[in-house]
C-alpha cells in the first residue's frame, strides 16, 4: 500500500542529478530534515551547499514519520536532568521549544502547505503512568514551562473517545503536521536560497582532511565542511558512529475518511500513549483515522501488516471496527541507548547529528540551524548537545539487534504490567 503522505503531497520539488565533480564551502549528507534546514540555512548565510541524498528529498523518517511536532525528547525530561544536570537540561528543553517555534515559522515563511495543528495529549494507559504524568508536571514546572491540565474521567472522555486511557496530559506547545510536504518546503526555500540538493546521491566512501572528498558514483565532491545526518539510513559509511544509533522499524495505517473520525479527538490534538511500544494517532484533514504502532527492531515488516495495525486501532477505539485502511507505510528511526539524541564532531570540519528517537519532526529542524551556526564560528549552542553521554548498544554488530530484542521482549512485558 501508498505511504498516505505521498499521495497527498501538495509541494513542487524537484532536486537536481550530479552529473559531475563539484567544490562546495559545505556537503551534508542526508536529505532528511536535518540536512535541508542545515543547507537552507547555510545558504542564507552565503555558502556553498551540496547536499547529497542517496534516494530522494524526504525518502527516510523526515517523510513518513507521525507527525507529530513535539519539544522535549525521546526519553524522559527527569532523565535528561539526570544525564546532563539540572542547568544543561533546562537550556536543552527551552531549544526545544525553540525547534517547535521554527517549524512553525518556517511553515508560515515559505507558506508550506504543511497543515499545523496545535495541541497533543500524552496518555496514561494504566495507574503507574498516570503518576508518571504527574511527575513530569512537576519537572515542566521546575523548568519553567508551561504545565498542562491532567485530565481524568468525564473530562478525559470528552477530549478523547477512548476506554483505553485513564488520563491525559495536555501539551499546548506541541501539536501536528503533514511531514512530507514540510521536508519538501524546506528543500524548496533550501533551492531557492542556493543550495543545490542532490538525490540518487550516494555517498560511497569519506576522506577526511582540510579538505574533505566524498566519492559519489564516478564523481567527487570536495569540501571544506562536512554534516553527517543519514539519521537510520547511513549504514556503515562511518564507522566511528557504528553501534550509537539503532535502525527500528515503525509502521502506520490510515483508515478510509470516515464521518465519526472527528468525534475520536474533538480537539484534533495528536496523541502517543506512555508504553515502550507506542501506539500515536492523530485525524487527518480529510478525516481518517491515521494511527501508529508497532515496531520492529530486524526492520523487517511483521506478517499482514494491515490487519495487525487495524487490530491495535480498534483496541483504541472500538468505533473504528469495520474501517477499512487504504494507505500502509513504514520505515526506520534511528534511536539511541539512552533516547537522547547524539550531535558531536568526527573532526573539526565534520559534525553529526542523528539518533531523534522518533522525537524529531521539531528538534531536526533546529539541529540544521544549530550545525549552520556552528559552520559559521558560533558553536556554543550544538554544543549543549554534545554534553549528553552517550554509549554503544552492546553486543557488537552481529549481537547488537539480538541483544534488543530480549531487552525489548522485557519492555513489551511492563507494558502489559
């Protein structure tokens, strides 16, 4: 089945074919978020870009992600204080409610018809959570942040039609968008301002030094700065970031429009449910039911795919028995040990940034800026980053996805608990 956001993309992009060897002030590799806001922005700055993306603008998680455009990160606030102190993990979260702030900017800058909706609601499955909602109220209030209203009973039901939850944390900040027609804006305005993108570009091999060559094909591309962001997608190009980033198989359905969708989530917020194994949905502007879940940690798609995805749905809401799904995609996210994600330096002219944990429709966005800033002499704030710790899932490469398995098989488990 079509990726849903494919059939109704609405931006008219186009990149171009290297056909050639080219001399660019900044590569980037990857075509995702991350590498078009880095290469816009580089561009308005005056450099020469070359961005370089193996397949096209958007193939990877930046176009068929949920949509859903949060601050924050994959893992816990509480746990981002533990890992870099109190101070860092304040100034870390207020850029991440900057990152949200640019995408809605950009979106109203370049008029992307990316359809953004605000309001998101973080569900509580079961007790346990629902005091794990209330202590991350306390850790929003201590940082200064704006604190949601924890909702319960009828008041819970009106916002969201669900016996599966027993309460809800709103997020006023956060909110929805349709990913791929914003990924193909950006590339746009990244065009515009000068940038040439560059799609069926695989990068083959790196030589780094005071100038940096990329073999792509039969073709050259030389720099003097390098940005690594292939996110999941880039294998083993470089092996000093083999093994902190995990490639993990993530799926979503979308239903036939149907009538009694709007019904579901009256407030048209996106919502994700505290479990290990997520479930995250959200409407879409034409009214179907557009629900995420799953995962698969060999990437490989679990066996009839639709009617599982169905099934998950309708464990949600009940309502939806009998839909019918008319779109089914999926792909890969690149998450981290800790769920944080993991920006540094390869050497001085070559930065990376990757392992979003599924939390990266905003923070990629700002991680393009951040890395442009740094490019231009202005480090300090990608730096904030780099102050996260960070370690290798354990195993090596031929036990490394088996040693996930088991530990996810433990996770699968609480969630039941």
């Amino acid at each position: 089945m079509q990726n849903y956001y494919y059939a109704t993309r609405q931006v008219d992009f186009t990149a171009a074919t290297l056909t050639e060897d080219i001399t660019a002030d900044v590569a980037i590799i990857g075509g995702g978020i991350t590498g078009v806001s880095a290469a816009l922005h580089l561009a308005e700055r005056g450099y020469k870009v070359a961005l370089l993306e193996a397949q096209d603008i958007g193939w990877g998680a930046s176009g068929r992600n949920g949509g859903q455009a949060l601050p924050g990160f994959g893992c816990s606030l509480h746990k981002l204080r533990q890992l870099t102190g109190a101070e860092t993990a304040k100034k870390l979260w207020d850029m991440s409610v900057e990152a949200v702030d640019l995408l809605h900017g950009q979106i109203a800058r370049f008029g992307i018809p990316a359809s953004p909706v605000l309001g998101y609601l973080h569900a509580a499955v079961k007790a346990r959570q629902t005091q794990e909602l209330r202590e991350e109220q306390e850790t929003l209030a201590a940082l200064g942040a704006p604190v949601g209203r924890l909702l319960e009973g009828a008041e819970l039901r009106s916002r969201l039609a669900s016996p599966r939850y027993v309460a809800a944390l709103e997020d006023n900040i956060a909110g929805h968008i349709h990913p791929y027609n914003y990924v193909l804006g950006l590339a746009r305005a990244a065009q515009a301002a000068g940038a040439q993108l560059f799609a069926g570009a695989a990068v083959d091999k790196v030589e780094p030094g005071a100038k940096i060559t990329l073999h792509v094909g039969p073709h050259r591309v030389t720099a003097s700065y390098l940005l690594v962001a292939g996110g999941a997608y880039l294998g083993g190009l470089e092996k000093k970031l083999a093994g902190y980033i995990m490639p993990v198989g993530t799926y979503i359905m979308a239903t036939e429009p149907r009538d009694d969708v709007p019904g579901l989530i009256p407030g048209n917020e996106a919502v994700g449910d505290l479990n290990f194994v997520l479930d995250y949905f959200r409407r879409s502007p034409d009214n179907r039911m557009l629900f995420g879940g799953r995962v698969s940690y060999s990437t490989i798609p679990p066996p009839s795919l639709g009617a599982a995805m169905l099934r998950r749905a309708t464990r949600v809401f009940p309502q939806l028995k009998g839909a019918r799904v008319e779109y089914l995609w999926g792909g890969n996210v690149d998450i981290t040990v800790n769920r944080a994600p993991h920006f540094g330096r390869l050497a001085d002219n070559i930065l990376f940034a990757h392992g979003f944990s599924g939390h990266g429709v905003a923070l990629t966005g700002l991680a393009g800026k951040l890395a442009a800033e740094t490019i231009a002499g202005h480090a300090e704030r990608f730096d904030l980053f780099t102050r996260i710790p960070h370690a290798r899932f354990p195993g090596g490469p031929a036990l490394r996805t088996p040693a996930l398995l088991l530990a996810t098989a433990w996770f699968r488990l609480r969630d039941m608990l």
